[in-house]
C-alpha cells in the first residue's frame, strides 16, 4: 500500500492471477466486467439463499450473485438499456484510513455503462447489513468511485411487488421468447394504443404462443407496463416510453 491515502485495486487478470495497482489506473484500463470474483461470495448457514448465478441478458453470459438481494438488483441493470456489462465482485480496493491502518472492501457488484463510467455498488437486504463497518467502507469506496468519475451506492431493496413483477419477467428475458420471425413486430403494433395486456395478446394470436413474447418485449422495455402493481391480465400495456396516467403517486 502506498503511503499517500491512495486508493488500490486488486483483482484476478484473464488467466487468473491476482493483480494489484494503482486503482485510478486500474479503472482507467482494466475491464472488470470480463473479470471473475476476487473473491468468494460467503456462504452463510441458514441463509435460504446462496451464491449462485445469473445469466445477464445484456451479455449473454453468467454474473456471479452472492444473495437474493443481489440477484433482485442485476435483474434492475440488466433491464437498464444504458448498461453494457456486469460482474459480481471483480475488484478489491485497498486503502489506509487516518490511523494509517490498511482497510479493504470488496464491492458485490459491477456495472459498466455505456459512456464507459461504472457503478459499484453493495446490496444490503436491510439498511443496517454489515454494521459499521459497511459504513465506513461505503465512505471510502464512493470517494475512491468519485476520484476516476464512477459511482458507488448502497442499493436499497425493492418494493416486494416490483420485485415479484420484475422475477416473473426475467423467466422470459432470452432472446428464445420473442419468438417466430414476424411476431415481436406484431406485438409492438397490437399496442401502439395502451390497452389492457390479454386484450392485445389475444389480438395478434394464440395467448400460448404470443404471451412469452409480450413478457420479454415488456422486460425489454419495447412494452411497458406500471410494474409497481400485480401484474395481471387487465393491467393496462402501452408502447416503449408511454407512463400509465393513472399510476400511484411515487410510483418508480
């Protein structure tokens, strides 16, 4: 560590060996998104759920997910149009603090967007996850992400809900579900009108066949819906960038 207060990145190169540099360096050159975990995700006994993996329809590959927390906020960037990759835990930063004590922190999560800045970012399942601790190191991180132009955020859990809405599309987010040749086109015209979700459905054909194409133009943000209320068979869809007027003040 250097002696200044710097900041230092730590992380495994393409071949698997660990490497440690400057991180303003680091960041400018190194794409975490292709990297693997520095470092495990801990298995907690009792927990009802581990680490495991999610396949990221932004990059047609695997994201390693330490909680269900975590998992909850990849479905919400992988939704995001303006994110380009994703990783879970590619990089260790090191610093010292005033006592000159050498501290690390491994952020869960990664994500890369378009104008090429990034996110780093913890999912707590509540505000008090990690303690102090947490605390102090969210401090640290987000100056560490403001020093190269990125960002750091504790990410709150999701609306039950919005959550429940966004699993329920997320089985239907590879690309297999926009099915026949024709049919995603004809989807996207059955509700240039907003209309009521099964009565645009049934419009272009089969429910059976045409539905798995409405959830995944709907994750895809080509539909859209008020995802902070059930999703049923009456919820009013509309075309990319509509907003239901009748939606709940405060809704996302």
């Amino acid at each position: 560590m250097a002696q200044d207060g710097g900041f230092e990145a730590v992380f495994l190169d393409p071949v698997g060996q660990t490497v440690q540099q400057r991180w303003a360096d680091a960041a400018l050159a190194v794409a975490f998104e292709d990297l693997p975990p520095v470092s495990a995700f801990p298995v907690v006994p009792g927990r009802r759920w581990g680490p495991g993996l999610w396949w990221s329809a932004t990059t047609g590959r695997h994201v390693a997910a330490g909680s269900n927390a975590m998992r909850t906020q990849l479905m919400v960037l992988d939704r995001d149009p303006d994110v380009t990759g994703l990783a879970g835990r590619p990089v260790r930063l090191l610093w010292r603090n005033p006592r000159g004590q050498v501290r690390s922190w491994v952020p869960q999560l990664f994500a890369r967007r378009a104008d090429g800045t990034a996110l780093l970012a913890d999912c707590p399942g509540h505000p008090d996850a990690g303690g102090e601790r947490a605390v102090k190191a969210a401090e640290a991180v987000a100056q560490a992400c403001a020093d190269v132009g990125w960002t750091y955020r504790r990410i709150p859990p999701l609306d039950d809900v919005l959550a429940a809405n966004l699993k329920w599309l997320a089985g239907y987010r590879h690309p297999r579900n926009a099915g026949r040749p024709g049919l995603m086109a004809a989807v996207v015209e059955a509700f240039t009108r907003p209309r009521p979700l099964l009565e645009g459905t049934e419009a272009v054909g089969d429910p059976i066949e045409v539905l798995p194409c409405v959830f995944h133009a709907l994750w895809h943000g080509r539909l859209m819906a008020d995802l902070d209320t059930p999703l049923h068979e009456r919820i009013l869809v509309g075309p990319q960038g509509w907003s239901d007027p009748g939606r709940k003040e405060g809704a996302r």
